[in-house]
C-alpha cells in the first residue's frame, strides 16, 4: 500500500507542474481530494487493511492529503 501513496504523491507532484492557470488548480484538487478524489478514496480503502497497517498507513495518508491541500 504504501507504493500506492507514493506513486500517487509523485503523480500529484508532477501535474502540479503542469498548471497553466486557476481552473487548471481547481480541477487538480478536486481530482486528488475531492468526494471521490484518489486520496479520499485511498482513506476510504483503510477498512480492508488489519489493524496493524492501519495506524501508519493512515497517518501518511493523512500527511499526504495534508500536503496537497497546501499546494
């Protein structure tokens, strides 16, 4: 799973470059943090994990979420 993050967190990395203008932001966070947006959607996939995965895999979930909402 954690594959899944980081491949995803590079993938976010590397469309941000790609912006050329406002709707081209808009259309980026909807698409990662959105209703059914990748990152919400790898939140909503923890309830398969055992219990043992789920603490540290949500946590950088969760600081991933926290760093594209800050981009």
């Amino acid at each position: 799973m954690d594959n899944k993050i980081l491949s995803l967190k590079e993938k976010f990395v590397s469309e941000l470059d790609k912006i050329d203008n406002l709707a081209d932001i808009e259309s980026i966070r909807v698409s990662y943090l959105g209703k059914k947006g990748s990152i919400t959607a790898l939140l909503k996939g923890m309830k398969d994990l055992p219990n043992e995965e789920r603490k540290t895999f949500g946590a950088e979930v969760n600081k991933l979420k926290a760093q594209a909402a800050q981009l």
